[in-house]
C-alpha cells in the first residue's frame, strides 16, 4: 500500500485517521447530547489535533528531518501515525445535578466538526480524481 | 459504517426525551384527576435517564489512560413523585374526605411547562446530531460514486 507513492502513501493514511477522528467524534458529540439531562454523566471529548500537532513538532525537532525552507513548512512525521483517542472530561460542573454538559457547546462542536468532515472528503476526492485522471490517461 | 453507532446513540436521545413528553402529557392531562386504579389521586410520574456506557471502544481499547464513551441514554426507570397531594377544601365534591378536603394530584402545571420546554430542547438537540451524523455519511458515500 505505501509502495504505490503518490496516492495511497502516508497523506491518505493521515487522512483516513483524520476521517475517523471526526467520525468518533459525532459518535461522542451524540452521546454528549443524549445524556444532557442524564445526573451525573460527565461528557466525553476527542484527543487528536492536539496529539498529532505535538507529533509534529517532536519530528521537527529531530536531527535527521525534512529539509525545511521556511520555518511554518509541516514535517513529515515519521513515527506511527496519532490515533483518536476518547477522553473523559472532568472539568466545570455549573449544575446541581453533576452532570457538565454544555448543549450550546456541543452544538458548536457538532457544526464544526460536520464542516471538518466534508473537507476532509473532499479532499480525498479530489486524490481520488487525480488517480483516476492518471489511470485514463487523461481522457476525462 | 462509523456512523450507524452515532445514529443509534441519536435514536436513543431522540427515545430518552420522546417518553420524558409522553410521561409530562399525562402529568397534565391527569392534573386533576382524584381517582386513580391504586386509590387516591393520580401521582405524577417523571422518568429517570441513565447513560449506556459501553464495555469497549475500537479506538480506546488500546490506548492507556483512554476512556470509552457509552452507547446513548435510557430511561432506567419511571418513579412517582412522592409530595404529598395537594389539599383543596371543597366538601361537596364526591370525593371529599370527612374533614372537608380534596386530594388533588401533586402536578405542578407550571413544572410541567418548563420541563415540556426542555423535553423539547432536548428532542432536537439530538435531532440535529442525527442529522448531522447522516450529512456526513452522505459525503462519505459521495466518495464512491463515479
């Protein structure tokens, strides 16, 4: 699969786990949006931007990196790719009954995140695009 | 699909809060209703939700320190309220007790209305998750058509 190159290289497998991600995320923001009268649930939130940002810098600051021509260029990780992860959130009870769910923030998330997802699949469109171009030999 | 677990999660929100509206109709409809099958009058009835926690989550199974969210909310049981009745002196009424008093339900109207409210809220809440969650399943299934 990595031997192909251009399509279906480390690009498309950060895609699909960015896919994933925000896929997990709908599931958590739901069941966040369920359980928002449900006594002392504690809503949940998904770990991964933050995880695979901090990848990066870590790869960036290794010896042996991309050659980067401008200091806002990406590096390429070269570890195994950041995985989402579910986390519990404790924070900020402003309730009686214990419970910390924010509807108007979940509601924010949920837009975000649906917004995150259709880029996201547009851009592994466009990939897909591209292959086929490639395999027609341009005739399109 | 990863977006069949969301919309059942959705479904059970969508459930949870349609059964909360059921049991608040009936709250008003019986709110003065004197008599009821178990003697006495009738007793308002609310819905306690619990969350469906899930044993396992394809992303945090192997992941220290990660939690797994749950499968959505249920409604774990309807309980009476237990306040006592409201009293009413109208000794004509049928059935009156022998000091002249009425036991009305112990239905707050005005409680009702604002839980009817938020009932509502809720209903679309997970309303909107439910369609956001097939939005995104429709631009997945974009992907494959040629």
């Amino acid at each position: 699969m990595e031997g192909i190159g251009l399509l279906w290289g480390p690009t498309d497998r950060d895609l699909a786990t960015a896919l994933n991600a925000a896929a997990l995320r709908q599931q958590v923001i739901a069941h966040n949006l369920a359980n928002a009268e449900t006594p002392h649930y504690r809503r949940f939130d998904v770990v991964y931007e933050e995880a695979l940002s901090r990848q990066q810098q870590a790869a960036a600051r290794q010896k042996v990196a991309l050659r980067r021509t401008h200091p806002a260029h990406l590096a390429r990780p070269t570890s195994q790719p950041v995985q989402p992860m579910v986390v519990r959130d404790n924070s900020s009870v402003m309730r009686n009954d214990q419970n910390n769910v924010d509807v108007d923030r979940e509601m924010a998330a949920l837009a975000k995140n649906t917004l995150y997802y259709q880029t996201l699949t547009r851009v592994v469109g466009a990939r897909m695009l591209a292959l086929r171009t490639a395999i027609s030999e341009g005739r399109r | 699909m990863a977006f069949l677990p969301s919309l059942d999660i959705s479904a059970s929100g969508l459930t949870a809060q349609r059964l909360r509206m059921d049991l608040i109709a009936n709250n008003l409809a019986n709110a003065y209703s004197t008599r009821s099958a178990r003697g006495g009058p009738y007793r308002r009835q609310m819905a306690v939700f619990a969350a469906m926690e899930a044993p396992s989550w394809p992303w945090a199974a192997n992941r220290a320190g990660a939690t797994a969210p749950g499968r959505g909310v249920q409604v774990a049981a309807v309980v009476e309220d237990p306040t006592p009745p409201r009293l009413v002196y109208d000794p004509e009424h049928p059935d009156a007790r022998a000091d002249g008093y009425v036991e009305y339900p112990n239905v707050d109207v005005v409680t009702e209305m604002v839980d009817m409210l938020a009932a509502e809220r809720g209903y679309q809440a997970n309303l909107a998750a439910f369609g956001a969650a097939t939005d995104m399943a429709r631009a997945a299934l974009n992907l494959i058509r040629v």
